[in-house]
C-alpha cells in the first residue's frame, strides 16, 4: 500500500525537474523563424559584419534561435540555425511569427551540371534578388535635371538656372569610389546694366567639369569634387567665354530600386571664380569667389558587380 503513494511522489518530482529545464532552455534564447523577402527561396548568414563571408543558407520558415541584436548596418539579428551554425542574418529577415502551416518539401533530383554552365560564385552578390543594400556595383552612371542658384557678386540679385547633370561613380570598394561628374545651366535675360551699361538682356550658360573622390555610406554618400567651370555670356549676337577654376563639396542619397537602377538626390556647395566683366572683353578689376548652390535629382544606372568575399 505505501509503494504507491512514493511511486506518484517521484513521477511528480522528477515531471517538475524535467519542466524547470525547459522552461530555463526556453528563457536563455528566444524563438524565430526566417521570413524571406519576396521571390527568394532562402537568405543568407553572414559570419561576421566586416566581411559578410556566408557560412550558410536558411530556407524560408526554418526555425532559428536568436542569440542577439547588432545596430550596425541598419540591424542585424545574431542567430543559430538548426544544425547549429551561428552567424548574423538582416532583423528584417526574421520574424517571431510560426508559419500557419509546416512547409511541404519536394525532394528534388539533383543533376550534374557542365562546366561552362556553373552557377556563378555563391554570395550577397552573385544573386539577381540580393540584398541592394549590399549589392555593389562595378559603376554607378547617373543623369538627372538639375538647379542652379548662382551668385553673382552683387551685378544682380541671385539667379536661378536649370538644366542637367551627369556623372560616372567607379567603386574601388564598398565604401571609396573616384567620380568624375559634368553639368550644364542655363539663364536668359539676365540684367547686368549695372556692370555692363545697355547689357539688358545677357543669355548666359554655365557649365562644369569635375573629379575627384567619393565616399559611399549607403544609402548616403558624400564627395569633394574639382576641376574646371565655363562661363558663356551671348549679348546681341556677341558671345564671351571665361574659364575658371572650381570646386564642389556636398553629398546625397540613392535609393536602390533593383539591381540595375536607382534614384539619386544629391546638393553641392559650388565655389567658382569668374570675373564678369572679362566675359566680354578684357578688365583691370579683381576676380571674385561665387558662392553657388546646386541641387540634382536624376536615375542611376549600375554596371558589373565587385564580389568582395
């Protein structure tokens, strides 16, 4: 009669032993599950943030553990997989949602492929839908409509011209490129009577050709650009021209949109030195600094791809 009532005390002592480890299991680490982007079948795990080596790839819905949290890099999520792999997937990918319903797999022959028609080299960027956010290309090509609004050393007010910008951006890395960008603007009817008496209606166009280095944040970039600007004066079917030497310093942001396109704004603070009272003909008066604002917008095309693993 006493052997049973101690048989029931220890199936209770040790059933409690056995939910006290769960629950500690289940309190060290917290569930999630990976939630791919739209049109992929997996994601990568990268094995560390400075070199995004890829050491593995969950499939969608596969069950993960997160292990922690970095706010590098717009945030990653440390996890570990199923068979034990740790390593850092973008917090965007993950999710703590269970799927509704456990994903059918269809086992799939796998068949010899030939050597000229191997798949290119496994990484964030070998895949048409990788993430753009890493995606570097080998050039960046940009043409857009762009603003002027230049000073003019007190001759007149302020002028605003429009017309258009280009520029070529080639990556040495993620983060350094050299840019060589040229741009074009317009004014008619500008009033320098007071420089040029019976100069009522002066047509003018400013353009500028520049180089120099391109610091890449991604989304964001900045740049320190020099190099020439080409002042054309045309009154009454007389036309002067005048050289000058120039510098841009500013930045902007480009928004991915696919692996080959994206859109750019960008504003520049644009220092020229031009004296206008040699457009038209020689002058014994100092020249000046123009203190210029130019502000872009536009599309890039990207070409080739650099593969940083």
């Amino acid at each position: 009669m006493w052997q049973r009532p101690i048989f029931l005390l220890a199936l209770v002592l040790l059933s409690s032993h056995a939910f006290a480890q769960e629950s500690q299991v289940n309190q060290s680490s917290a569930a999630g599950y990976i939630n791919c982007p739209a049109g992929q079948q997996y994601v990568y795990l990268y094995q560390s943030l400075s070199t995004f080596e890829i050491m593995a790839s969950p499939k969608c819905e596969d069950r993960v553990e997160i292990l922690g949290r970095e706010d590098a890099l717009g945030g990653f999520l440390r996890v570990r997989t199923a068979d034990g792999k740790e390593g850092y997937v973008p917090q965007s990918y993950v999710t703590a949602t269970a799927p509704a319903k456990p994903r059918i797999t269809i086992q799939e022959q796998t068949l010899p492929v030939p050597a000229g028609q191997a798949p290119p080299l496994a990484g964030p960027l070998s895949s048409p839908r990788s993430n753009f956010g890493y995606d570097i290309p080998m050039a960046e090509l940009f043409g857009g409509y762009s603003y002027l609004n230049a000073d003019t050393n007190g001759l007149s007010t302020r002028r605003s011209a429009y017309g258009w910008s280009g520029s070529l951006a080639v990556n040495v890395n993620r983060w350094f490129a050299a840019e060589a960008a040229v741009s074009g603007h317009y004014k008619d009817n500008v009033d320098f009577s007071a420089a040029f008496p019976g100069a009522n209606s002066v047509n003018t166009g400013v353009f500028s050709f520049l180089g120099g280095p391109r610091v890449n944040l991604r989304p964001g970039f900045v740049h320190a650009l020099v190099g020439v600007d080409r002042l054309i004066g045309i009154q009454s079917g007389i036309s002067g021209t005048q050289n000058s030497l120039a510098g841009a310093l500013g930045g902007g942001v480009q928004w991915d949109l696919s692996p080959h396109w994206a859109v750019n704004t960008s504003m520049d603070y644009v220092l020229t030195r031009h004296n206008f009272f040699t457009v038209f003909g020689p002058s014994s008066l100092p020249t000046q600094s123009q203190h210029n604002v130019r502000v872009s917008a536009g599309v890039v095309f990207k070409l080739g791809r650099i593969i940083t693993e």
